[in-house]
C-alpha cells in the first residue's frame, strides 16, 4: 500500500505543477456547461425539465472520450520517452504497485474533473426540483466508465513511448468502445453483443438512477483486465 | 536466459488469457442477475408496496407474454426495465401466481401467437450502413387472467414510466370478484377511409382504451344519455358535454340522484376555439348543462383561466417552444392534498380551462359541500374575451391575479331541477341552452361530432333529432308522477334503485321497468367532480403527442383514472397512482436571469480553475 501511495504522491505532485491539468479541467467544465445550457439541439430551457440525463450525461460521454486519453497518454509514454522508465523498472517496487498509483493518480485527476462540472447539477437543482438519484447515479457510471477507459489508456501508453500515438490509439478505441452501441442499433445477430461489450450500454443505464450489478462487473472487470495487462507489459520489460 | 524470459512472457500471455477468459465467464454468469440499487427518489424502478400487496394476494395465476424481437439496442434499457419489474413482481406473487414468458420470436409460433392477440409491431427507424430505414419488431406484453381476451400494452418504451401501475392495476381490476362498472360518455370514434389510418378517429380514444385496460369489461366507454344510464354503472364520466338536451342532463342528474357518481369534464372552450372553425365565432361552446349547474350550485364562468407563473410549454415549430398562459398547469402546492385523488397527484396541465366558481351560500343552504381540488397559481387569472387564443404573450397588467378554482367536488343532498316539472322527453323539446345542436354541427345526443363539426375527422350521421325517442317516455308519454318526500329512495352506493310508487308487487314493477326503465327520482344525495377543462384526456393532447408525453406530462390521464377509481369506493390502486413520475419543471425565470446562470456556469469554474493554476505557478516561483 505504500509503494502505491508514494506513486501516486508523485504522479499527483507532477500533475499539480503542470499547466496542463488545470487547462484541461477548465476546457472540460467549459466544455461541458456550454453543451448544457447553451447547444441549442439539447434545449434545456426548451425542455423545461429539472434533470441531467439527457442534456448532461449523455454528452458526457464523449467529453470523457478525449478527456481519458489525455489523461492517460503520458501515463508511461513519457517515462519511456525521457529514460526514466527503466530507472523506475529497476526500483524495488512492484509492478503493480507502479501500475496501481499512476492508475489512481489518473483517476483522480479524472475525479477533479467531473467534480469542477459539479456546479452544473447544483445550478439546475436551484432551477427545479432535481432528483440527486440518478446524479448520484450518472456521476458514479461516469467515474467507472473513465476507470475502465484509463485502465486501457495507461496500458495502451505503456506501449509506445510517443503520446500522441498513446492518444490516438486511446482515443480511437474509446471511440469504437461507445460507437458498438450505435452499430448494435442496427439490428442484426452481432447486436447484442456489441450491445454487451459497448461501454456505452453499460453507461448510459446508469443514468437513470439505477446502479445495475451487471455493468458494475463489467466496467471493474473491464478494468482490472487491462490493469492486468498493463503490469504484463511492464514486467515483460524488466525481462527484456 | 534468453529462454527463461520466453517463458515468463509465455507465462504472461497464458495467465492475460486465462483472465480474459474468467472475466468473460463472469460477466456471463451475472448476465442474468437483477441485483440492483434504484437511485431514484421516487423509486421509480422499484415495485411498490402496493403492487406487492396486489401481487401477493393473487388467487387466479396470470400469464405475463413478452414479445420482443428486432428492436434496436437503444431501447435496451426499456428491456432491462421489463425483466427486473417482472422479476420482482414474479417474487412479490406467490406460489407460480404470476407467470413471465419470453415469447421466441425467431419461431414462427411466436410470430402467429403475436398475430393471434392482436399484438402490434414497433415501427422505428433503424440504419442501414449510411442510411435509415423503417423497421419494425415487437416490443409488447400481454397479460391473461381469468377467461377475459388479454390485455395488450405495445410500445413499452412509450409506457415505460406507467407499466407498473398497468400491470398491477390491470391483475387488480381482473382478479377482483366485484368491480365497479365506470361509464363514459364521450363523442363516438369514427373510422374515416379518407384519412388514412387504420385506427378509429376520435378524441377520446386513447383515455377509453387506459380505462379499458384498467378496468376490463367494467369499463363502458361510448355510453349514451338519450336513454336512463344502466343501473349498474357507478361512476359515470361524462365527457366534453355539447349541447346536451334537457333529456340528457335530467338522466345524469337521475343518474345521479340514485346514488351514481358523475365525473363532469366541461370544456366550453377547446382547441376548435382556438385552431378551428369555431376560432371565427369566438364563443364558448355551451355543454346544455348550464342551467343545471348553476341549480347544483356550480358554475363555469364564460371565458378561459390563464396563468402568468405556472403554465404548459407550447410548441412554435422547430425547436422552439413558449410559455402558454392558457395551459395552466396546477402544481401540487395548487391541489387539495387532503382529497385522495388529488393527494399524490404529479403536476398536471390543462388546456384552455373555464374557470368554476362555486355558490358557496347555496351549498350551504342545501347542505351540500363543496370543495375545490386544485386552483391555478396565486398568478392566476379569469379572461372573458376568447378571441386571439393563439397568442402566446400575455400582459399581467391590469389582470385580477388569483387562485381560480379549476376543479371542484360537490358532495351532499340535491333536489331535482324537474322537481314539479314534467319529466323532460314527455313533450317534444329544444336544447336545454341556447346553442342548438344543429346550430354548429354539434349536440347529437351520444355527443358524437356532427356533419361539419370540427371535432370529428369524418363525415358523420345526420345530426341526431332531439325529438324524445318512444323509450324515454315513460307511462306512454305522459309526465311521471315524483316520489314523495317520506318515499324510500335508493341508498348511495347500492347497486339497484328503488322505485317511486312501489306497492310491494315485485312482478308488476319489473314489468314496469322493462317498459320505462327506472323510475324518477326527486331528490338523492349526490358526489360530482367538475373540472374545467376535457383536453387534459383527449387524444390531440394525450401521451401520442410527443410534446405533452416529453415535455408537458399527462397527468389527466392518471387524475382522472384515479377518480374514478376512488369515486367507485376504492382506493387500492390510488397508491400505486402515488409513485406517478414527477415532470420536475423548472421555476420560471427571466430571460435575463437565464443569462446569467448561463453565463456563470460557462465561465465561472474554468475560471477559478485557471486562478489556481497560476496560483501554483506564481507560489512555485516565488
């Protein structure tokens, strides 16, 4: 546990120093806000209503796309790409333990992120009579669909020691990952399956205020595989 | 060396698969299990303990029949929904009482037993590769009880908030020995070739088959009041009255005075005021039932109710929607929460309402009560003038801003307005109120639109003469004799009325009542519900126009079903009502108030943001 600590103290001190960080979260409340109260195809004022699924968690959804690769690009692509990686591999520390605190200290930073859209829920339950249930819901899908989507960022970084490619690859795969819902729309004998295995699916269930087992499972199992993979890969470097 | 890290990757790659595998198999495991936590306030997706305690007491099994095949995954959650509700309702039921089967639509059984019940297909639009097609599957339920055809609900999706109150109250209405029979008085469907639709136009359609399914065949739409109302109907919903004869507003008031419950949707004012022919009169339509209104006491005032603070949305076309002062909606804090129609009642809109006011000296005088249920806002208003309805911008100034009853309750003794009068139908008469009922194309005696009315799509029958039929003159015609004041009359809530003028001989009375139906009633205790308004159950403005389902509620449907309910005596399923979904609105705002919330939420946190970073920043260097 205190390996993993003193790596996300790390991660978290690297973060805290960086612009970086501070512009994305601001572009993504930003982003997420103007989306809300002002993309005229979402309507809110139209609409009427006191309730954040179809305006917000819908949309979120593709904000986490970009947001999630970002976060994850540098995870290991940037130790590989300024030498510290084989410093860090030689470390007397767990694999997963190295794996473990950049997961957490990605997710974190993911947390802050959704946190600043916060003021967005508290404005509209201001507005109207809002239902914090599938808030609380849609927020709690959003942190499991990020915590599945960084799992395979952080592995597909640990990769490739280019960002961008960490980014693009991630990026495209979240985009295939929420886009076979879509294609499972067509109906078709592959349906349910891709229906099954989108992101997408799991996610939007959630936000409507019902925490399902079933997508529980599937975004930690999700993630714990590609966590897996990702402590393979870096250990198959030590053995290089 | 070099073979022992072969083998470690080797090892690595085996234990990723063996994982993957395990991960799969878990997943496929749990596929099946409903184990989840309802987040919502309402417990919208959990059964309630009143579904439970109908569920429960199950004796006769009901067969629950999905059929669901080729619907796209969007509509996923919908299903997902379908199998837990009947999950929990399968494990609330006891002993095998409520069977689920997933009908296999891949086989062609399936398929004829869908066809078999009637069962409808979803249309959708579907892509194919870059463009969309229609496409059609099943997404419906069938529900069989006892030896009645079964209910079918199509389109789930569309009914996904109401489906546990149908079910339940569907089992509840089949499984119960003794049922109220509900009446409904409402213009007639008319199947019209030219416009093209399989279903029968009409405008209250959608409400008649809701009662339908909530009611079995206790449930008596298209009833008509040229004759004396069936006996053994309890409740009797009597819709958008037109221009009723005095023949047809004596036998509601009969109807009532034998102990019958009357449901009265008045609505002088509609959307033909406003859209339609009558838009050029720029009168209220009279309901023929003014004069007997005002003699129970009540009155609906010339005119609309507009609201400045709590009003409907109205579309403008594109996206674009305004506030419509003339579609009030009453909110909760507006009801009765006292009366338990209206006790959990969600807020609920009402379209170009007539504002009632209520002899309160009268009422106390007969010793009646009445009591209004719901009001429009303190922002509330009376406007006379029915002209220009179609503009949406009111001006408050110089309007009286009040509460203005919108529904009321009547409840308490009334003497007849034929009381010493001839019985209405025994010598040829005019319409009880001045719009004649072929004035406008309107006032045929079931209320069904008229040639040229704009209430219905198709030609209809030659209006019908108001003239008595032979059936509605008792003893040949001549005015019957009123019961005496120390005669028995018929106790409220019993199923046969007692005849005036009874000598004991039973078989002589029968035949008496096979010639002239039952006998005439000079005074009763009665129980009426007015409302102000028939729009809040009619087809135009129901749950298949996609702006009231989405956007505006139809809270009608469900006030009214409750009321009927509970006007029968009981209140079971008032508690399933409860848990109706909440449109939540917003509170009105000012555009410039939007503005700035607008604004605040755009700028306000990416900018405290960037303050922090620079703080770091300005720290880190100094």
């Amino acid at each position: 546990m205190g390996e993993i600590f003193a790596v996300y103290r790390k991660e978290m001190r690297a973060y805290l120093v960086s612009p970086i960080p501070y512009i994305v979260t601001a572009l993504f409340a930003g982003g997420m806000a103007w989306r809300f109260f002002f993309d005229p195809d979402k309507a809110f004022f139209v609409y009427d209503k006191a309730e954040m699924y179809r305006g917000f968690f819908f949309e979120l959804e593709y904000f986490l796309i970009i947001l999630v690769p970002v976060i994850a690009m540098g995870q290991w692509s940037n130790e590989s790409n300024g030498g510290t990686i084989e410093t860090l591999v030689t470390l007397p520390v767990r694999t997963s333990s190295l794996v473990a605190g950049k997961f957490l200290a990605g997710l974190t930073l993911i947390l802050v992120c959704l946190l600043a859209t916060g003021v967005i829920p508290v404005t509209v339950s201001n507005m109207g009579d809002l239902d914090w249930g599938p808030v609380h819901g849609g927020y709690f899908g959003a942190f499991l669909f990020c915590a599945a989507l960084l799992a395979l960022g952080i592995w597909v970084s640990s990769l490739t020691r280019y960002q961008i490619v960490s980014f693009v690859l991630t990026l495209f795969a979240g985009l295939v990952l929420v886009g076979m819902y879509d294609l499972a729309n067509e109906t078709g004998p592959l349906a349910p399956i891709l229906e099954q295995l989108s992101l997408s699916s799991h996610y939007q269930a959630m936000g409507r205020g019902v925490i399902d087992l079933r997508d529980v499972l599937y975004f930690v199992s999700f993630a714990a595989f590609f966590l897996y993979l990702n402590v393979q890969t870096i250990e198959n470097r030590r053995y290089r | 060396m070099e073979g022992r890290n072969l083998q470690i990757r080797r090892l690595s790659w085996m234990s990723s698969i063996l994982l993957f595998a395990v991960i799969v198999l878990a997943n496929i495991v749990f596929a099946r299990s409903a184990t989840r936590i309802d987040l919502t306030e309402e417990g919208v997706y959990t059964l309630t303990d009143g579904s439970k305690r109908i569920l429960a007491g199950l004796e006769d099994p009901a067969i629950i029949k999905v059929f669901w095949q080729g619907i796209p995954a969007r509509f996923d959650n919908t299903k997902r929904y379908v199998e837990a509700l009947l999950d929990e309702m399968e494990n609330a039921a006891s002993d095998e009482r409520f069977q689920v089967q997933w009908v296999d639509m891949e086989e062609e059984e399936g398929k004829s037993a869908a066809s078999e019940l009637g069962v409808e297909q979803y249309v959708f639009g579907a892509a194919h590769g870059s463009e969309v097609r229609e496409s059609k599957g099943y997404m419906s339920l069938t529900i069989e009880l006892g030896n009645e055809k079964p209910a079918i609900f199509n389109a789930l999706s569309l009914i996904e908030d109401q489906l546990e109150y149908l079910i339940v109250a569907t089992i509840y209405q089949r499984s119960r020995t003794e049922r109220p029979v509900i009446g409904m008085v409402a213009p007639r469907p008319q199947f019209n070739p030219f416009m093209g639709g399989r279903r029968p136009q009409g405008q209250f359609n959608d409400f008649g088959e809701t009662m339908r399914k909530a009611f079995g065949n206790a449930a008596r739409d298209y009833l008509t009041l040229d004759q004396p109302i069936e006996p053994d109907v309890e409740v009797l919903i009597l819709t958008r009255p037109r221009a009723l004869t005095e023949t047809q507003v004596y036998h509601f008031e009969q109807f009532l005075l034998r102990g019958g419950r009357g449901i009265l949707l008045l609505d002088p004012v509609d959307i033909d005021n406003v859209f339609g022919a009558a838009s050029q009169r720029a009168e209220p339509h009279l309901s023929g039932m003014e004069d007997w209104l005002s003699h129970v006491g009540v009155t609906a005032e010339r005119g609309v109710v507009g609201d400045f603070e709590a009003t409907c949305l109205f579309p403008k076309g594109g996206r674009e929607a305004v506030r419509y002062p003339f579609w009030p909606k009453v909110l909760p804090d507006f009801m009765d929460r006292e009366n338990p129609v209206t006790r959990n009642l969600a807020p609920m809109p009402m379209y170009w309402p007539a504002a009632l006011s209520v002899d309160e000296k009268k009422q106390t005088a007969e010793g009646r009560t009445a009591t209004v249920l719901a009001t429009t806002s303190d922002s509330g208003y009376r406007r006379g003038d029915i002209t220009a309805l179609k503009d949406t911008a009111e001006d408050a100034s110089g309007k009286l801003l009040e509460r203005v009853p919108l529904i009321v309750m009547v409840e308490g003794p009334l003497k007849s307005l034929w009381l010493g009068k001839p019985v209405p139908g025994s010598e040829p008469e005019k319409p009880a109120d001045g719009e004649g009922g072929s004035e406008d194309g309107e006032g045929s005696g079931d209320g069904a639109p008229a040639a040229g009315s704009p209430d219905g799509d198709a030609p209809a029958d030659p209006p019908k003469s108001d003239e008595p039929k032979k059936d509605d003159a008792p003893e040949g015609g001549e005015p019957k004799e009123a019961p005496k004041a120390d005669e028995p009359k018929k106790d409220p809530g019993k199923d046969e009325p007692k005849q005036d003028g009874s000598d004991g001989d039973g078989d002589a009375d029968a035949k008496e009542d096979e010639e002239s139906g039952p006998a005439r009633l000079e005074d009763g205790e009665i129980k009426l519900l007015v409302v102000g308004d028939a729009e809040l159950i009619c087809d135009q403005l129901g749950p298949r126009f996609p702006f009231s389902r989405a956007i505006n509620g139809v809270t009608g449907f469900s006030f009214v079903a409750n009321a009927a309910e509970w006007m029968s005596g009981s209140d079971d399923l008032l508690a399933l009502r409860a848990r109706a979904t909440n449109p939540r609105n917003l509170e009105q705002m000012e555009d410039k108030d939007r503005d700035l919330v607008k604004n605040l939420n755009l700028y306000l946190i990416p900018l405290l943001v960037l303050l922090a970073g620079m703080t770091v920043f300005i720290v880190r260097r100094s």
